[in-house]
C-alpha cells in the first residue's frame, strides 16, 4: 500500500508552502494509477477483479495548514494539477465527505484550515482511477500533517467514502489498487495480492528463487487512451438498467466474467501469458455486448491483436476511456504501441511484469 512520506511537498506545478508560516506545516500523501484487467461492472455485483498497479501514473498530495481546538467550519480547499495543465479545483463533494470522515474516524475534533494541492499524472475520465487515487492521496497527506497512524482498512473506507459520491456505488477496487505495489485479486471486499514483480516497486519475497519470480509470468501490459472520456457512474447506470430489464442477463454476465477472472488469476500464478490475453479479449467481448464499448475502442482492441498482442480489452468504466494489452516480450510491445497509436491512440503507457520489470527504468 501507499503510504505517506514526511517532508515538503514539491510536485511537479504545485508549489511549496511557505514553512516560515507560524503554525502551519506540510504533510505528504502518495498513491498511484491502475487498470483493470478483468471484471470491471460485474464486480459490483459480487464477482472478482484483477487489477494492475500503475506506477507510471504517480499522484502526490501536500496538505498545508493548521488544526484549531476552537469550534467552527472547516476551511479545506483541494487544487489538482498535472504535467502541462493549469491548477484546477475538482469536484470537491467527494473529497469534503472524505474530510468529515476524516475528522470522525480520527477523533480530530475543532476546526481545521487546510489546502490540499495534489498534482496528478493520471488523466481524469479514462477508467485509470484518477480520482481513487487522489483521495487516497489527500487521506495519507491528511494523516501526515495531523499525525495520525491510519492502517489499511481504515485509509480503505475513507477512500471509499469518497468514491462512493464520486461514481454512485463504487466496489472499492480502485481504492485498494491506486495504493498496491502488487497486482490485486478483489472479490466482495477481499484483497488477495498476485505476487508478480512489477517495474517502479513491486514485490520481491525473501523466499524467492536467484533469478526468478513467484509465478513465472512475464509480459508487459499496453494501456493506451482512446482520448475520448468515459463516465463510470453513466456505465454503471446503463448495465443496471438493461440487467433490471431482463435479470437473467445480470446472472449470466455476472457468472461469465466471474469463470474469466478465475481462469486469468490462475493464469497469472502459473506463467501462462496466452491464456491471460485470451480471458482478457473474452472478457472485452461480454463488455462490448452490454454496450460498454465504443467504435474506438473496439478498432484499439483490433490494432492491439492484429500487431501480435496476447489479448486485449477495454479497461475500467467504459463509455470512452483507455484499453488494455498484453504483449508477451518488449518486441511486441513495440509493435503494439505503434500500431495502437497508427489506429489513433493519443498517448500510451507500457507496464513491465516479471523479468521485464527488473530491465525496465
């Protein structure tokens, strides 16, 4: 998981507080971004996900301000940026609630005075977990500069509380994988980490073998961005009405998706990259017959495999957004990303799994 690193927060565009101000100090909060690689929408029903840690796509948060004993409104403003954008103020009714639960889990009574800068690397709307990942963020600076010790299950559920009036009823998948240095298994709350090593951090056991990994899975994982957004809370409205309208449809989706990720995280344990891209490119096709997909996504999942991926899909909410690839060795890879950005991808990212991961960087 994230956690929260002491010092003065100096992110790309976002600037330093003072720290000559008499009272105030700087806490810091990092997460990250991820994709999901199967079981988006079905695992809101009950099925498991997989989901893939993105270092590339860092977030990090700096809260400046000060706690007063005196009672009174809370001052707390959030400021998001990234590389080339203007600071901008989010939609903060997420990160309000966020606040309050903050306060309420914490038992940090009175009035806070507080500016949260966060400069952000993952686009907004792409399905990357741009905001999962900022409150997560905002949450680690908040204890940072508060010094408050928060263990996982509690940073979890205020990620969750932000998450939950960002995009309607959220799974809670984006909050455990925007601070995982592991792929993740999520079924109905449960967090199983996939002990695959990942470049920018991912695990190495003491136990492993010289020369090896759990698992034996190398690969890497092209996402690229379609450059149109998605909106989740819409996707998740539109499955919700077509399973309402034939509930039979629900059941089988659910069941389908729920046999595809099982066989994917198998896949992944025993080093068996084809049959991983094989459920993934299933996986795309139940997501394109609910109406998930989009004409742009579907020629991006068509590049990928005509360019000799191992499977591809469309990744997170959908609607828009960014698809997934796997590529079984940096050639590939290559020829993915090229292909990919010939069929009109307006950025890509590649995430080395693996023995690919100990070269990348």
């Amino acid at each position: 998981m994230a956690a929260a690193d002491p010092g003065t927060f100096t992110g790309r565009g976002v600037p330093a507080r003072d720290p000559g101000v008499p009272g105030e100090r700087t806490g810091v909060g990092r997460a990250h971004g991820k994709a999901i690689l199967l079981g988006e929408h079905a695992v809101v029903y009950g099925a498991p996900a997989l989901a893939l840690p993105v270092p590339q796509l860092a977030v990090t948060a700096g809260a400046t301000g000060r706690h007063r004993a005196r009672e009174g409104e809370d001052e707390v403003s959030f400021t998001v940026t990234g590389p080339g954008s203007e600071p901008v103020a989010p939609p903060t009714e997420g990160l309000r609630r966020l606040v309050a639960e903050f306060k309420r889990r914490t038992g940090l009574a009175g009035r806070l005075r507080v500016e949260v800068l966060v400069d952000c690397a993952i686009p907004q709307g792409r399905g990357l977990g741009s905001s999962a990942a900022c409150a997560r963020a905002a949450v680690l600076a908040l204890a940072d500069l508060f010094g408050r010790g928060l263990d996982a299950g509690t940073v979890f559920d205020l990620v969750q509380a932000s998450e939950n009036v960002a995009h309607g009823r959220a799974s809670g998948i984006d909050a455990v994988a925007t601070g995982a240095d592991s792929l993740v298994l999520f079924r109905s709350g449960i967090v199983q980490e996939l002990p695959v090593a990942l470049a920018g951090g991912g695990p190495v056991r003491p136990h492993e073998p010289a020369g090896g990994h759990i698992g034996g899975f190398d690969g890497l994982f092209v996402i690229a961005d379609s450059g149109v957004s998605g909106s989740t809370r819409e996707a998740v409205e539109l499955l919700r009405h077509g399973f309402e309208r034939d509930a039979g449809t629900r059941t089988k989706f659910v069941g389908r998706v729920s046999d595809l990720t099982d066989a994917a995280a198998a896949a992944l344990a025993d080093g068996r990259p084809g049959e991983l891209g094989a459920r993934m490119t299933e996986n795309h096709e139940l997501l394109h017959e609910v109406g998930l997909s989009t004409d742009r996504i579907d020629a991006l999942v068509g590049a990928a495999l005509a360019s000799g991926g191992l499977g591809a899909k469309i990744s997170g909410g959908g609607l828009g957004g960014c698809m997934i690839a796997l590529a079984g060795d940096p050639a590939h890879a290559e020829d993915v990303v090229r292909s990919l950005r010939d069929t009109g991808a307006v950025r890509t990212w590649v995430v080395p799994v693996g023995r690919f991961a100990r070269h990348a960087g």
